[in-house]
C-alpha cells in the first residue's frame, strides 16, 4: 500500500521545494524591490506596479507575472479595513489625552461617563454583501436582496453607561454636531450623574446649558 502525504502550508505560498517547476521570472532580488513599491503605495493597481518596476532599463516583465509573483508572495488585492477617520490633529489630541490621564486610579475612572452613537439603517445594511450562486440563480429569493426608494431611511441612537449604572438610550432626531451632542449632554448624563454622583461639579462652553452642580 502507497500512503501519499501532501505538505499544505495554511496561506502561505511564498515557500516552495528548490529545483521543482519553472524558474522564477522575478528572482529574490526583484522580489524584494516590487515589495518595497506595493509599501510605497499599497493602493496602485498590478498594471501601476508593472510599470513602475520595468522603469528599471533591465527589467521587462509582464503584469500577469506581476500578478502571479503577487500572489506567491502573499500580497492579496483586498478590502481595505474600515476604521474610523481619524486626521493627524486628533490623533495627536487622543495621545495627549492618553498621557494626561495615564496615571488615574480606579475610583477616578468610576466617575467617568462613557458615550457613543450609532447609526442602523431599517431596510438593508451599508457596504457590499455577496452571494454564491449557478447561472440562473438570479432570481432566487435566498440570491436577492430587498431594496426601498431613498435606502428606506434609519435611525441614530446615543447611549451612555457609568461604572455603577446603564443610561439611557436617545434617538437623534438631528445631525449629531458639537451644540447637539452637548445638549444631549446635559440632558442625560447630568441627571445621571446627579444620582450617582451626587457631589460632581460640571461645566459646559459657554453659550450651552449649564450643568453646574447647584
């Protein structure tokens, strides 16, 4: 009896027995430098990178062995992952933060409220959702998926929790700028803290409601 054994290696190509198959068109040295022109700019497409590397007066190669070379090297065209937009001046505002308030004890961070909102769409969800399906299939009621007139509308909700305690949920009837969040402010979490933390000083930019504790 004959056992064959076959060797997978989980999601990487790159590795592969010396002297077995056709040579390399890219050798490790152009290997190398096309990584270096996908870190460059990781959002050019293979016929951009193929340009770029036959800039070389030496190199001659076409975008299918880019593309092939890609591939074994591990670096898959995807999706890039969505976070949330954050400039440089904010990130340099969170930093800031973050060493201000490192060295809080635990009972300090029990006086603090946590808040967030979200938006939920009611008919159908944002972003691109696919299906598998035969030829035909189109139609199928498991291969469609519903539409309105005008994405059929959704609604915003703020939430907020204390250490000891969950808030309330709001619906956000506006759009959430800075005078709208700071409303909501005052109108929730001070009557939430009141209780919680009856002895709590508050202060809001002038011009809004005050949340001073009386």
């Amino acid at each position: 009896m004959v056992i064959l054994v076959f060797m997978i290696n989980d999601g990487d190509t790159s590795s592969r027995r010396q002297g077995v198959g056709r040579p390399r068109v890219i050798k490790e040295k152009g290997r190398r430098r096309l990584s270096r022109l996908v870190k460059q700019n990781r959002r050019q497409t293979v016929a951009q990178l193929t340009a770029q590397y036959n800039a070389c007066p030496s190199a001659s190669i076409s975008e299918h062995t880019v593309q092939r070379t890609l591939l074994d090297m591990g670096l898959c065209s995807r999706r890039p992952t969505h976070v949330p937009l954050l400039t440089k001046r904010f990130c340099q505002l969170h930093l800031q933060w973050a060493r201000e308030h490192r060295d809080w004890t635990m009972d300090e961070w029990k006086r603090v409220s946590w808040s967030d909102e979200s938006r939920f769409l009611i008919h159908h969800v944002d972003g691109r959702v696919r299906v598998r399906r035969l030829p035909g299939e189109q139609l199928l009621p498991c291969c469609t998926g519903g539409h309105t007139q005008a994405s059929g509308g959704g609604i915003m909700l703020w939430g907020t929790f204390l250490w000891a305690t969950l808030g309330a949920v709001v619906v956000v009837e506006l759009t959430m700028k800075a005078a709208n969040y700071l409303n909501i402010i005052a109108d929730q979490i001070k009557p939430l803290h009141d209780v919680c933390l009856p002895n709590w000083k508050w202060h809001l930019p002038a011009g809004q409601r005050s949340m001073s504790q009386g």
